[in-house]
C-alpha cells in the first residue's frame, strides 16, 4: 500500500509552502476572506506543487494572484479546458504560471497548481472568496476556515473521484489570521475553538472591532469563529451600486440587493409541535466514524456519540408516527424492512440495535441507501423527515445533492457533519436540496443539542404557500436571483439576492414582502429599503447573487434535458462576468514577462492537508513516495485506478487494525461510568412514563426502599416514579434542557392522561425526596 505523506524532497527538504496568511473582513453576516501562501522552491531542480484544499463550499472566490519578485501576476477566470491547456503550454515551455480549479465532483474542494518555480525562488498566491456567515443555534454567526479536508472515499468500480489529497500528520506550515468586524449592530463577542488575542473595539458604539489569531498556531485543525451581535434577528436589506465598467441592464452593471429576513412564527402555533411523520435515521458506520470526536482525552468516538443521540432522539418521537435506522458504508443496512409504527415493543427492539451499531461498514457510499429509501412508499398524513449523520467523506457529491433535491416534494433532509473535515458542500447541501437544515459537530461540541434542535424543527408544522412581493416605484422593477424559497424555520435567516433595474425619478423605497401559510394561518413579515446604493462594498454582494445563480444553472444542467450547452455557455459568461468560480471555469495566470524560461525536469510535489487518521490511515501507515510523471496528470483513468486500489487496500488493513484496539473491549476493562442524564432517559417507555424500580432510584442516587417508601399510598408507582424524574430534570440539568425537552413534553402529556389524585402533594413529596424546589407549572403538568 501507498499514500503519499507530503512534500519532502530527495535531500529531506522542508516543503515549499511555508505559512498562510488569512484576512477576514466581516461587513454585519457577509465575510471577505483573503488568504496568502508563501511558498519557496527549496530543490535543487525546477518545480511544480499541486496544493489541494477546502473551502466552505457556498463561497465565491473572487480573486486569485501570485507575487515573484516585484512581478504580480492577476488570474483571470477562464473556461476550465482552456484555462488547463494555457498551463500546460505554459509550464511546458519553461514559462511560471498558476492554475486554480474547483473540483468537478464536489464544490468544497479546490486545486492549486504552481508551476515553474526555479531553484530557492520565492512565490506568494493570494486567493480571495466572500461567504455569507452562517447562523448557529444560538444566534451567532459562524465563520469556519477548514484546515482539514477527509478523503473523499471512493468504491473501486467508480472511475471519477475527488483529487487525492496528501496527508500528513505534522503540518510543515503556519497559520496567521486577523479579523475586523463592521456590523451595523452592536458587537457582543466574538470566540473561537482556537486561543484569540484580546478583541478590541475601534469605536464608542462596538460596531467596530478586530482580533487576531495567538500566534503560533499550527493549521493542524478547522479554525471556527462565532460572532454575536446584540440584535442578531434584525432584518436588513443592502443595496450595491453596480460596477461602472460593466453594462447596463446586465447582473454587475446594475444595482445588486440584498434581504435577510428573520420570520418569527405566532406563540400559540409554535406551542403546538406535530405529533404525525415518518421519521428516518440514517447514521455512517464507516471505519472513519471511529476516529475520536475531538484530540481530547475525554473524547468520544464518533459512532459512540452517534449511539447517544439514537437513544435521545427514540425516546423523543411521539406515540404513533413510523420510523426506522439505516446504517450505511460500503454497504447498507435497516432495523426494519420498511418504517414501523413507533410503540414501546418496536422503540425497544431498535434501543437494543443501536447499542451493538459499530464503525464496521467500510468506506463511505451513502446514495444507495438514499435510493432505497426514497424508492419506499410515503405514509399518508406523516411526512417523512430524513435524518443524515456523516463525517462526509463521500466522492459523488453532486449526484447526492441531485438525488435528495429530486424528491424534495416528498421529504425534509436534515442533515449533520461531524467532526473536522466534513464535506461542508455534502452536509449543507442535502439540508438545501431536501428543504431542512445542517448542523456541524466540530471541536469539543455535544451533537445531542444540535440534533435536537433539528428534531424540532421537523415537528415545527410545515410552511407552505410561500411567496415574495415587491413593491417598487414606477419605472424599477426587482428580478429575483436566489432560488424560490421551500422552506422556513423559526428565527432563521432568509437570505435573498435580486437585482434592480430601471430607475425612479421620485421615490427612493421599496419593501419586500415574505407571505406563507403555517397551520392554515396567513402569516407576513414585510421589510422596507431604500433604493440608494451603499458605501462601495467590493461588488461583494454582486458576487454572491451571482454565486448564487451559478449554482442554480450547474443543477438544472446535472439534471439534464435540451438545453444543456447553453445553460452551459450561460455558466461560463456569468462567471466570466462577475470574476467568479464555477465547475466549468479556473483562473488562470501565465508570467509572460519573465526574462528566462525555467530549464531542466520539473519535479512534482503535493502540499500535505491536515487529514484526520481513520478508515484511511492509522500511525504508521503513511509512506512517501513520489508524484506521478506529469503525462499521469493527463490520464485520469490510470490515476483514479491506481487511486482506487490504495484507498480500498487502506479500509482494509485499517480496520483489520482498529477492530481490535476500537471496537472491542476488554472484559478486564471496565465499562464507562454513563451519563445520569443519559441513563434517565434510557430508563422511559415510549408512552411517556418510567417504572419505579431500583435503576431508576440509582440515577437519583437513591435506594430502591427510599424512593418506594415516600410515595403516598394512592399514587400510582409509574404516575410517582415520572414526577421524580421530572424534578430532577428541572432541578438538576436545567443547563441541557434543549436535549430533554421533548422526553418531558411527553412524560407531562401522559401525566395529564392518567388524571392522578393527590399529584399537588406528589409533587412536594417528591421536591422533599429530592431536595429540590420545582413546581407544578415549571413541569407542565
């Protein structure tokens, strides 16, 4: 087996890429990112380096250049095959030139080549891309610079795949980062999974602030940053003036908008969540999933983390919907031949499954099991929610996305990228296409709160009829760019991209009017603007929309038909136009003003990516060995054949490997101490209620005797056992309410059910019991 582990030269050399520097400009939920790499040509021969690295796959790179000398050399975006043959003369020839192109398998990977670097010259790339700020659960925008990039997995009889990405344990580079933040909200703080200076405002109001990364630290690992402002849920709209040089009446000649919208749906709908669907759970069981959480010493494996959150979320369904567990890697597996009806026999037939689920399936091939899923019939009046749990490490992106985005009429896809390295393109891209949402568990995060608060958004009741109004001057008119919008959840962000055209002679505002039905009741949220550009921003947001619209074309051109060489030839100008990436256009820079031309054979190196060891490596399983002659660059089959047989060969000596170390435990070693909370829950039926028995009064820290003792005689023994468990929910994990919330909604609905005497003074029994202070009205009941 081979694996290439970096770049090291025949005499040992350090790499040529020595540091990357990284500005981040953020103006309010928008973010420029510039990234500068220093590379040095430390061989004693000419050299090309190929670079393959992540980037957050809704971004829009927008700039690409390279700095020899005092030379500068400006990419320009061209269509992708002609872009390859200029490098290839170019390189060819003895001339310097630079090639960067996204992958044509999934959008959150891109190549890098540099060519023609002579002996000890000197090379610095700038890359610059603008991303829209996710929002996160609890209000903050979530900036991600992705460090590590997993490899993409691909089965052997598969003859395409995603660029082979070096790996290496030790990343011979560093990583520089300065942030500023413009908002015209208050700043409340800004964190980081990595150690930060102190932030400090630029201004009396706090709208203004930068911060810079500790220095000193290794691009070993993703770098998140999570920024609150005061007023996250106010909605803004941004008008951009066109660029001057463009023509009118075309997306960068004229003014560019920008909405977001934050819909607040009504108290008394939201108090109210479904107690109907088909609810699908699909976990990665591939070796990969074996790997820890996070580098910490309490870390837990991802497929043990994955086990929790199925216990949590079983015992979350409501009495009455259908579910069912798919567990997938190179091959597929289901608890049940199709959805069962969830009662107390099939939850508990499926708790003991979950228990024995290991990372034990391979490699990673999740459009299968999605096929097979979708290909069953949907049960009337419960709509199916999708559940998907991946460390994302899939090579077929993009027929993935057209899959789920094909029965979108008939599901919700949410989706879950755990650990670093997860495809951001995969993961937020089935929540797109399937009309859910995407969480990432990264760093030392918990995934049971993110998972259930998507829980909740699938029993949120479903938003229909949406649509958007414009109410504009005479003489404008307002051409939407983002896609329709399918679908809304409470608090989150609708961002919509349009483009203005004419102009007014009197009035200078617009509004913007979100309509759609939530429970058969209309519902409207209306923002005015003003139809006045804004400062000059870079043409930032003329660039989104335009990212925004180039997706859309790529899928109507996957999706195939009639039409595809002109939605084709509409990608590339478009790209061209707004100086954007795309799947069929690279940017493309050729140094023809160099003085010589570089001699002798040109040696091939790839720059190492952080990669996380799993089903594709472990200590002691990399070896170096040299790139492939260039002619194996123009022979992709070769490549991917010789590609295939290596990461095939990894799965199997890594698990051969792991099983023993990961899978199987001791039976001299003792079994972890579980989590109380965990435990608890464990211990409730499906209808609501627990059995008062000695496991039970363990988690309280109790006797069997004690708890039995203090129960009044006209008290059922499950109406008193709930009630205990109950108060100590709200007594003592308060601070993990979002994880347990929907066990206690339950238990409290079938306290109501069972109309107890006496339940005033079970209660104040059972806070003396306990001794705690929780009321009637904190437990619902």
């Amino acid at each position: 087996m081979v694996n290439c582990c970096g770049l090291v030269s025949e005499k040992n050399q350090p790499v040529p890429l020595k540091s990357i520097s990284v500005e981040l400009q953020v103006r309010d939920h928008v973010a420029s990112v510039s990234s500068c790499l220093q590379y040095v040509n430390e061989e004693e021969r000419p050299l090309e380096a190929v670079f393959v690295f992540p980037l957050p796959a809704d971004a829009a790179v927008c700039h690409f250049s390279a700095r020899i000398g005092e030379q500068e050399i400006v990419a320009e975006v061209q269509d992708k095959q002609s872009a390859r043959d200029q490098y290839d003369d170019a390189v060819s020839s003895g001339q310097q030139a630079f090639l960067l192109e996204e992958s044509e398998e999934s959008s959150d990977v891109f190549k890098l080549s540099v060519g023609c670097l002579s002996p000890g010259q000197k090379a610095s790339i700038t890359i610059v891309y603008i991303i829209e700020l996710s929002v996160q659960a609890d209000d903050a925008l979530r900036f991600c610079l992705p460090a590590v990039l997993n490899p993409r997995y691909t089965p052997a009889v598969s003859a395409a795949g995603v660029p082979e990405v070096s790996s290496a344990s030790v990343i011979p580079y560093t990583l520089s980062l300065s942030v500023e933040v413009r908002s015209s909200d208050r700043i409340s703080k800004l964190e980081s999974s990595c150690p930060l200076d102190p932030l400090e405002f630029l201004d009396a109001q706090h709208t203004h602030a930068k911060v810079n990364l500790s220095s000193g630290h290794r691009f070993d690992k993703d770098v998140e940053l999570f920024l609150y402002y005061e007023n996250s849920h106010h909605p803004s709209a941004v008008v951009e003036a066109g660029a001057s040089v463009a023509e009118s009446g075309s997306l960068m000649g004229d003014p560019a908008l920008m909405i977001s919208l934050y819909p607040e749906f009504p108290a008394d709908v939201m108090s109210s969540l479904a107690s109907q669907g088909e609810f699908i759970f699909v976990v990665d069981r591939s070796g990969s999933m074996g790997c820890k959480m996070h580098h910490g010493n309490d870390a837990q494996m991802r497929i043990e983390s994955a086990r929790d959150t199925l216990l949590l979320l079983l015992k979350s369904l409501p009495m009455g919907c259908y579910f069912n567990i798919y567990g997938f890697g190179s091959r597929f597996e289901s608890f049940f031949p199709q959805s069962v009806v969830y009662s107390e026999d099939t939850m508990e037939e499926a708790l003991k499954r979950v228990k024995s689920m290991r990372a034990d399936m391979g490699g990673t091939e999740i459009l299968q099991p999605l096929k097979h899923i979708y290909s069953q019939p949907c049960y009337p009046d419960h709509p199916r929610q999708l559940f998907i749990f991946t460390d994302g490490e899939v090579w077929n992106t993009k027929e993935v996305l057209d899959l789920v985005k094909s029965h979108v009429y008939s599901h919700r896809c949410f989706s879950f990228g755990i650990g670093e390295g997860a495809s951001t393109a995969l993961i937020t891209g089935m929540a797109r296409e399937g009309s859910g949402h995407a969480q990432f568990i990264t760093g030392t995060d918990r995934m049971q709160p993110k998972v259930m608060q998507s829980l909740r958004f699938a029993l949120q009741p479903a938003v229909d009829n949406i649509s958007v109004d414009w109410s504009v001057p005479e003489g404008v008119t307002v051409d939407m760019l983002s896609p329709s919008i399918n679908t809304l959840f409470q608090g989150q962000r609708a961002l919509i991209y349009a483009q203005i055209k004419g102009q007014s002679s009197g009035q200078t505002e617009g509004s913007v009017t979100l309509k759609y039905r939530l429970k058969d009741q209309p519902v409207t949220n209306q923002l005015q603007f003003t139809l006045k550009p804004a400062e000059d921003t870079g043409l930032t947001i003329h660039r989104l929309a335009a990212r925004s619209v180039i997706r859309s074309l790529e899928l109507q051109e996957r999706a195939g038909g009639a039409d595809m060489e002109n939605i084709r030839r509409r990608i590339v100008e478009l790209s061209v136009q707004a100086g954007v990436s795309s799947a069929h256009t690279a940017f493309i820079g050729v140094n023809k003003d160099s003085k010589q031309t570089v001699k002798g054979p040109l040696l091939q190196r790839r720059v190492p990516v952080a990669r996380m060891m799993g089903a594709f490596g472990g200590p002691g399983m990399n070896k170096c060995v040299g790139m492939a002659p260039r002619m194996m660059r123009r022979s992709p089959m070769q490549c991917d054949i010789q590609s295939n047989r290596m990461r095939m060969e990894c799965d199997s000596v890594s698990f051969k490997r792991m099983a023993p170390r990961m899978m199987r435990r001791s039976p001299m070693q003792a079994e972890p101490q579980k989590d109380p909370l965990l435990q608890l829950i464990s211990l409730q039926k499906a209808a609501g209620c627990w059995e008062l028995n000695a496991s039970l009064a363990a988690v309280f820290g109790k006797t069997e005797d004690q708890v039995t003792n203090q129960k009044a005689v006209q008290v059922d023994g499950s109406v008193w056992a709930t009630v205990l468990a109950l108060i100590w929910l709200y007594a003592f994990k308060s601070d993990q309410q979002v994880e347990w919330q929907f066990v206690a909604m339950k238990s409290a609905s079938w306290i109501r059910s069972q109309k107890p005497n006496g339940l005033s003074q079970c209660v104040c029994d059972g806070n003396a019991l306990l001794g705690c202070q929780v009321t009637e009205d904190m437990l619902g009941i």
